[in-house]
C-alpha cells in the first residue's frame, strides 16, 4: 500500500468531509475550508494521506498554539489527526506524524501535542508515547484550563493532558 502525505487542497475539502460523513462523524466542510484559510496564512499546515485516489487521513500543525504553555515557549501543536478506522494500524498515522514532526523541527527543537483523556484515545496516547512525548508536567486541562485538584469534570473530548517531543 503506497500512502502519499501531502498539503491539503482546495479540491480535498468536500471529499474529507465525505469521508468522515460516511463513517457518521460530523466534520463539515467549513472545518476543511478554515484549515485551508489557515494554511495560505501560514497558521496551520495541513497534510493530508492518501492511497491512490483514497482519502484515509490527515492532521494539521498549529504553528502558534491555543495552549498557553506551548504559546509562551513558541512550541508548534500538532493537532486533529484523524485516519478513517478501516485504514487504522497500517502505518497511515506514522507518516502523518514522521512528516509534521520533520516539517516542524526545522522551526522549533519541541514538538507539541494534546491528547484527550476519555477512552476513545487509547490508541493515540499509546502511540504519542512510543513516539517519545513526554508529559509537559502542568496537569491537565478541561475547555482549555487546568483542572485544580477537587475539581470534577466530564470525562470527554474536553478533557486534554499535554506532551511534548525533543526533536534531535
């Protein structure tokens, strides 16, 4: 299986959204279009993968982050990276993460990532930590602020810890 990883484009917009509409999860094509905005502005990169002429998945790099602790230390976040569960554990997520942690270790000596909490993430915590992320040591956040000890949330995409990788 031969996987391509390249930049998002304009045309890949509606075929992404299709993707994930056909699997039952909501991504409109107003995320994709955003994300394009965004990459011609040089905020977010946006790679996706492909077999042949297959959508299978994609992530995009934030070069300035919405976590205040990666903003401050100017650690680019690589953020939504999604492959279609039929195209799951054939490396499509590797090369998606080989080619963002390349592009943004010619910026920075850290990479950044958010990983969520609730069960659905169990695979991708596993992999970002034989990747070589690490824990940032702040806690863990909730909508985007720590969680103070004694504080009870929802166990949900909400729910987020942070890590970083040295890229040498």
């Amino acid at each position: 299986m031969k996987i391509i990883i390249r930049a998002i484009r304009q045309e890949d917009a509606q075929l992404i959204s299709d993707a994930f509409a056909r699997i039952g999860w909501h991504k409109p094509v107003s995320q994709y279009r955003r994300y394009l905005s965004e990459q011609r502005s040089k905020k977010r990169a946006v790679l996706v993968a492909w077999v042949g002429p297959t959508f299978v998945g994609y992530l995009t790099i934030l070069w300035k982050s919405g976590y205040a602790s990666f903003r401050r230390g100017r650690v680019p976040e690589i953020m939504d990276l999604n492959v279609l569960p039929q195209f799951r554990r054939s490396g499509i997520g590797t090369k998606l993460m080989d080619r963002a942690e390349a592009m943004i270790k010619r910026h920075s000596a850290l990479a950044g990532i958010g990983v969520g909490l609730a069960p659905g993430y169990n695979t991708a915590q596993r992999m970002y930590v034989k990747r070589g992320y690490v824990p940032d040591g702040l806690g863990v956040t909730y909508d985007g602020k720590f969680v103070r000890d004694g504080q009870s949330v929802e166990v949900n995409d909400d729910l987020v810890f942070h890590l970083t990788k040295k890229l040498t």
